[in-house]
C-alpha cells in the first residue's frame, strides 16, 4: 500500500515526539514525520484515515479537539517549524 500524507491536528502536546511514540499505531508503518507546530504535524502512513483518527482518538481520556485530514498536495503555508518547508517539499 502506498502511504498518504495525513495534516493531524493535536491538543498541544509540549514536545515533538515522534507521532509512531505519542499514538500507538498497531503495527502500521509511518514512514515519515514533520512537526509543523506544537499541535500540527504532518504524518505519512500507509493507514487509512479512519484507522489513523481512531489509533489516536483512542490516545485521549476525553474530548479533546482532533483533526485528521489526507493532503492530496503540498499545503501552503509560512512561520512554522524550522525545515519543514523544507520537509514538506522533500517529502510530498
């Protein structure tokens, strides 16, 4: 199966961890990571964007706001995190 980028926005976590760490992912494979924020970090899984927002809905005691959504193309976007321009253009 061939990965998708996936933007996840988190409650804020107050560190960078790597995303396969912070949400237990079943054995599913993310081929890479970049923080664009506290709370955004774009993830690339071969998960399909339900498993993916219930394997980290699940991380969570309540409701906390959660958002997973699939990136068919390199987001725009300025003044986030060092290098993930960068990143996101390597990567996507």
């Amino acid at each position: 199966m061939t990965a998708t980028a996936y933007l996840v926005v988190l409650p804020a976590q107050g560190k960078q961890d790597d995303p396969s760490e912070m949400v237990k992912l079943n054995g599913a494979s993310i081929e890479g990571y970049c923080w664009l924020s506290e709370q955004m970090v774009i993830v690339m899984t071969d998960l399909s964007r339900s498993k993916l927002y219930h394997a980290v809905k699940r991380q969570f005691d309540d409701d906390r706001p959660l958002l997973v959504a699939p990136l068919s193309q390199a987001p725009k976007f300025k003044g986030l995190a060092a290098g993930s321009t960068k990143w996101v253009r390597q990567h996507m």
